[in-house]
C-alpha cells in the first residue's frame, strides 16, 4: 500500500467516516496541533531523564492518538469504531502530577522555560498543548466536541509545566524566575 494517495492534491481531506472537508478546516487544525504535540511527546520520551517516565509518556501518546480520533470525526456522521478517553485518563495525569509536585519547592514565581535542552523540550510541549486547547475549544463553539476532550487537553498542559519543574529538578538545573522589570 502505498502512502500517498494524491486525494489531497487539491486542498481537501477526509475525516473519520467519509465527510470531505478543505484541509483549512478547523477540526483538521485540531487534530494537526494535537499530532504535532504526540511528536513533541515522542522527543520528551527519548530525553535520559525521562526514563523512568517512558511508559507514561506513551501512554500520553496513545490518549492523543484516541483523542486525534475523536477530533477527527464529524458526530453523528460516523459509523466508524474508535477508542474511548474516559476520564480515568484525566485522573491520571492528575495522580502523576500529585506525586511530582510531592517532592517540588513550594511555587513562588513564574517560571522561565529554559536551563537544559530537555526542560526546554518540556516546555515546547506545554505549549503546543495549549494551543491545541484553544483551537478544540474555538472548534466547540462552532461544533460538538466531547467536553473530556477540553478536559484531557487542560490537565496534559498542567502536567507537562510540573514534568518540566520535576526534569529541571533531577537535572539538577536551576529554575529561572521571572522577575518583572518595574520602572
């Protein structure tokens, strides 16, 4: 099978179960900035510090690919079998985040991104991550879009800011605060 198939040449795309849509369009936005962070997500695993995370991150990997599937499908238009975010997924991240923050310095300040080439990579995540946030939710002002997925989207952002914190901490890096610079 070969991998292109030249469907696209024209600017248009298929979603889950058929419907053709422009390759501008909103849900296919979604789920490109949701596939562009499983990338940053696979980076972030490769890092040596995350190894002990390596299955978790995987894990990360697997909801987004779920979560991709869920994005691309048109609700109601569908009669095609996918994988499920339930929110144990969310209750997940929260429970890792829970156990990081256990051994983290009390939040003072904000937080530079920067120090050591894997936080920084930590960090390119946190952000594509709330990208992918706003764009689901400008595509659910417009469409149906399953509220877990918002949820799931939220909470990864969050647990990718304390995974930095806790990489920068077993790092042995220093966190840079921001200090506002008031005239």
């Amino acid at each position: 099978m070969k991998i292109y198939t030249k469907t696209g040449d024209q600017g248009i795309t298929s979603l889950l179960g058929g419907v053709r849509v422009p390759k501008s369009d909103l849900r296919i936005d979604a789920y490109g900035t949701v596939d562009e962070l499983n990338s940053y997500v696979g980076l972030l695993r490769d890092q040596e510090v995350n190894e002990s995370r390596s299955e978790f991150l995987k894990a990360i990997q697997d909801r987004l690919f779920t979560l991709g599937a869920d994005l691309a499908t048109v609700p109601g238009k569908d009669k095609v079998k996918k994988p499920d975010l339930h929110y144990t997924d969310v209750q997940e991240l929260e429970s890792a985040m829970d156990e990081m923050e256990a051994t983290l310095p009390p939040l003072t300040a904000f937080i530079l991104p920067g120090g050591h080439t894997s936080v920084s990579f930590c960090h390119l995540a946190r952000t594509v991550c709330r990208r992918a946030e706003r764009i689901v939710v400008e595509l659910a002002s417009y469409e149906q879009v399953s509220d877990l997925v918002i949820q799931y989207l939220n909470r990864l952002s969050d647990y990718f800011f304390v995974l930095g914190r806790k990489m920068a901490a077993e790092l042995q890096v220093e966190e840079v605060t921001w200090k506002p610079r008031i005239n």
